[in-house]
C-alpha cells in the first residue's frame, strides 16, 4: 500500500490540489494564501510543492494530499485514498473499497446537469417563476448563487430536452427525474415547481426539491433516495456551508430549502438542512466530521419543538454538543430576514439554549408552573441535568414557586429528593414507570394560602387597591409559589390587562372562589395579620437555628426574643378582632 501512496503522491499535485479551494500566490519556492482551517487574514498558509506538504504558520495545521483530502472533505484515510486514486488514476492493490462503476457515476451526473440547465433556462422564460421570486424577494444574485430553476407546467419538457441531449430516459427515470417507463412512455416528474438543486457534501448535483408556486399540494416534492442521491446521508446547503463549518466547528441545522438560503444571505453560512426527512445517524456522522457544535434553529412548532428534541438525540450520540434556538412564534428564518433583517436572524441563533434549559422551559410553557404535571414531571427532565450547577440552578429557580410547598426550602429538598431518586433508578436501569410515585402534596387550601388569596383579589377593586399597594412591595410577606407569581407582576402591572395571560386566569379562578363575606374590611386585615404572624414564624425558627449552632450567640437571642414578643402581641390581636 505504501507504493500506492508514493505513487499517487506523485501523480497529484498538492498545489493543484490546494488551489481548488484556496487561492495561491507564488513566493519563492513556495506558494502562500489564507488558511482553510482559520480564520485567516494575513496568508499564513504555505505549501512547498517539491516536498508535496502544506504548512500553517498560525494554526499549525500541516500535512500532505492526503490529509488534505481527508480533512477538507471530511473524509475517512481510506476513503481519501480510494478519492485520490481515482483522481490519478492508480489502481490500488492492498485495498479494494466498495467502487461505483466511474462512468455510470459520470453519465448520471451527466444527465443531472442537463436537468439542471433545463431548469435554469425555464426560470429564465417563465414570468409566473420570475414573479413569485420578487415576491419573496429572491434577487437574481440568490438565484445564481443557489442555482434556482423551474420546472414549468408541461408534462414533457424535461423529456423532450433529455431526449434531445442523448440522455437515457430509463436512466433518468431511476434519478427521479421523469415517470413512467419504455413501453407507454415518461412524463416529467417535477411541473409548475421552483427547483432547488441537491448537492451533496463534495458538491455533485445529486437531487432536486421542487416547491409548488401556489397553494397546491404537497408544497415540496424531493427526489426519493436513486443511484446517486441517499437522502440520509445528504445536507442542503452541506458543499457551501462545509468552509466555514470547518473553520468555526459549528453547524446550524435549520428546517428546508429557502432556511438555508435566507441563513447564508443573513451571514449565518454555516446552515444546512435535512430534507423531506428527519435528521439521521448519516447526517450527524457527516457534521461530526467538520465540527464539534450544531445550534438546532427550528420553527417554534409542536412539530418544530419534537423534532429539535430528537435532533439532540441523534446528534448527542454521535458526540455533537448542541444548542436549540426556536424561531421567533410563527416566523422562520426566511420571514425573518425579510421583516427583520439579518441582525434578526443571527440573533436568533446566538439567543440559543441549551437542551435542558431548553426542555424545562418547553416543559413550563406547555403545562404551566403551577399545575400538578409540571411538578410531577419536572424531576425527571430535571435529572438529567450534567452538571450540579445546572440542577441547582433550576432548583432554586423553581423552588420558590412550587404552588403547594409555601417554603422555598422545603421546596427545594422535595425537589432534590425527587431528582435524586430519579438518578438513582437510571443507574440502576429501572424505567420511570417502575418508580414509586412522589407522595402528593396536599393542595388543600390551608388557611395560610387562603389569607393570600384573599388580599390579592382586593387588587382587583380600584377603589380598595391602595390597601394591598403596600403589602405587594413586602416581598417576603408572600410564602406560597403562586402567590409570589402573582404579586411580581402585580408590581409591574397597573392594569389587569397588563398582567400575564395565565397569571390573569389564575387571578380570576382565585377571585370566584372568595365568598362575598370574605371581602370585608376586618377580614382583609385580619388575613395581613396572618402573613405577618407567619412571617415572624420563619424568622424566628432562623434566629433558632443560629442558636442551635451556637448557644450562646447574645445577638440572636435578643433577637429571638423581640421577634417573639411582637408575634405574641399579633397573635392577640388578631384574636381579639376575630373574636
Ligand atoms: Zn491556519
């Protein structure tokens, strides 16, 4: 084999080989340009042709044809070998990988870039194409660049122009170009479409999308998987995006054809896209080889959410780490450049999350943080978090709002219990299902939560709200999650239309429930006086602690007993009035 590899090396051109992709300047013995694998702003990257090796004098990348091969194009050693023998046309004689028959590989191509020229030319004639592409702003520039067609409304143009370029309609038919077959003749496949060309990762034309121009359905037709095109193993956009995926070891995986478009044209020209067809093994394995991070940049959908969360999957098991942005609600990056502008878009993709961020909030958005699913359930997305911090984070966040636990703490340790014992099962391998469940809370509206309830719905009453204005900006008066919910945005809020949709419905669910006689004057303060009882409680129970610890803390005790005499002073009062 290592003849092979002399003799090759001999027949290539490193120079030649380079300058496809870079472009070189002599100097001296050696040729200069800007490095692939940086980003480069002075040439730093030199190849020496006698030696047949190229040099990074900023990044360091070095190596020969073959690493070359292997890292431009992301290809495996034996695959660059098989690559570069063909190109110089070696036989290799300790390695037979699986071959394509060269020239049938050629005359599909072949007949692929026919199609590709029909197309081109029909978008050229057609003023129906020509005027949908102004009206989603698609200039000429975007239409050369990402080699845009149109298939017109015949049912044998496509045909007539193989036919007369010599092509096998047999042939065509299995690239998914025409139907039908010898005996009763073919028609074309694509009519009255806007055609994208398919390229695959070394950029020969494999496949076409063709999107409808109207409303007609399907919206997209993509070519089904030929001789020349697997639709798992090819990325829209992969051959313009792969530079600088390389250089920044970053994708951004978006959902179709004009998403990429509008990415690239909006600077994010790492974007790509799986088409018709959710993301495969073979395409994370493809960007496995070019980068380290993939943002997944989908529609803010049911489906766009679902197919994000299995992309993570996917990607993670490849050892991709990723990040997920969804779109702005009911925009996609196409709309978005056009309404927003490219700021708008590349916003878009750095405002990206990570999958666990990403679920909680997923999952706080779908059931709300005060329904009893949400707490159910968030123990088990919440251990799965990676690091501690993450997980505290999340706790501590969380805690302070659980609707049945008043006390943040206690909050926090139901939580940590729970995760934990999540963990613990997933060691071991025991499914979810197989857990006990978590004790239930008891919502029964202790008296606590009912004297909160009954001072916030005095918010409601114009005339009577600067009776609750001052307790508002007690914070800590407020001991149940819904209630420190509440009052936040009452804070913020002078209007009830003011407020947060779900937290207006709770505040109205809360208002039917109190009784007319529960709205009195004497009950209302009646109920601060509870808050304010409950509240020298907690504060007394932490001067206790500080005590536990050390006895004969002076200032703690004095503290103590202050706080002591002051709840024991509302305690009869309160009684008195209740009386
Ligand atoms: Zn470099």
């Amino acid at each position: 084999m290592n003849d092979d590899r002399d003799e090759i090396r001999r027949r290539i051109d490193l120079v030649d080989l380079v300058s496809q992709r870079v472009r070189l300047k002599r100097s001296g013995k050696n040729y200069t340009g800007l490095c692939p694998f940086h980003d480069d702003k002075s040439p730093s990257f030199y190849v020496n042709p006698a030696l047949g090796r190229y040099t990074c004098f900023s990044c360091g990348e070095k190596g020969d044809v073959f690493t070359w091969t292997m890292k431009t194009q992301g290809l495996e050693f034996r695959e660059a070998l098989q690559l570069l023998a063909d190109q110089a046309g070696v036989k290799l004689t300790s390695y037979s990988g699986p071959t394509q028959d060269k020239s049938e590989r050629e005359g599909w191509l072949a007949t692929m870039q026919s199609a590709l020229i029909f197309y081109r030319n029909e978008l050229g004639k057609s003023s129906t194409a020509k005027t949908y592409c102004d009206n989603r702003d698609i200039p000429q520039s975007v239409i050369d660049e990402w080699e845009l067609g149109y298939a017109p409304s015949v049912r044998e143009g496509l045909v007539s122009q193989l036919k007369r370029d010599g092509h096998q309609l047999v042939e065509a038919e299995r690239l998914f170009l025409v139907q039908g077959d010898q005996q009763n003749g073919y028609t074309d496949k694509f009519f009255g479409r806007l055609m994208f060309p398919i390229r695959d990762d070394r950029g020969d034309l494999v496949g076409f999308g063709g999107r409808v121009l109207g409303d007609g359905t399907p919206k997209y037709i993509n070519s089904s998987d030929t001789p020349l095109y697997r639709k798992s193993r090819v990325l829209y956009g992969f051959h313009k995006a792969r530079d600088r995926m390389m250089k920044e070891r970053h994708a951004v995986l978006v959902e179709g054809y004009l998403d990429v478009i509008a990415c690239h044209r909006a600077g994010v020209k790492e974007a790509v896209a799986s088409l018709g067809t959710s993301l495969a093994e073979d395409h994370a394995k493809l960007l496995k080889r070019f980068c380290d991070k993939v943002t997944i940049l989908y529609d803010a959908d049911k489906a766009g959410e679902k197919a994000a969360m299995r992309a993570v999957e996917i990607l993670g098991e490849v050892g991709l780490q990723c990040r997920i942005a969804l779109m702005p609600q009911g925009e996609d990056p196409d709309t978005l450049l056009r309404q927003k502008g490219a700021e708008a878009v590349q916003e878009a993709v750095t405002k990206a999350e990570s999958p666990f961020d990403f679920e909680i909030r997923l999952l706080e958005s779908r059931l709300g943080i005060l329904s009893d699913e949400f707490w159910e359930q968030i123990p088990l997305v919440l251990a799965k978090a990676i690091t501690e911090l993450d997980l505290e984070r999340h706790i501590l966040r969380l805690a302070g709002q659980h609707p049945a636990i008043p006390n943040a703490q206690s909050a926090a340790a139901a939580l940590r219990r729970e995760v934990n014992k999540h963990r613990r099962a997933a060691q071991k391998g025991i499914k979810n299902e197989e857990l006990p469940a978590a004790p239930k809370i008891k919502r029964s509206a202790s008296s606590l939560q009912k004297a909160e309830q009954i001072l916030l719905v005095v918010w409601l009453e114009p005339e009577r709200r600067p009776l609750i204005k001052p307790l508002i900006e007690e914070q800590e008066l407020w001991q149940t999650g819904t209630a420190r919910l509440l009052v936040l945005a009452l804070k913020e809020a002078s209007e009830f239309d003011e407020l947060p949709e779900d937290l207006q419905a709770i505040l109205l669910e809360i208002d039917a429930s109190i009784p007319q006689q529960e709205r009195t004057d004497e009950v209302i303060k009646s109920a601060e006086m509870l808050l304010r009882i409950e509240l020298l409680t907690t504060q007394i129970r932490a001067e206790e602690e500080v005590l536990l610890a050390d006895p004969n803390n002076q200032v703690a005790a004095q503290k103590r007993k202050e706080l002591t005499a002051k709840r024991n002073s509302l305690k009869t009062h309160r009684t008195g009035r209740g009386n």
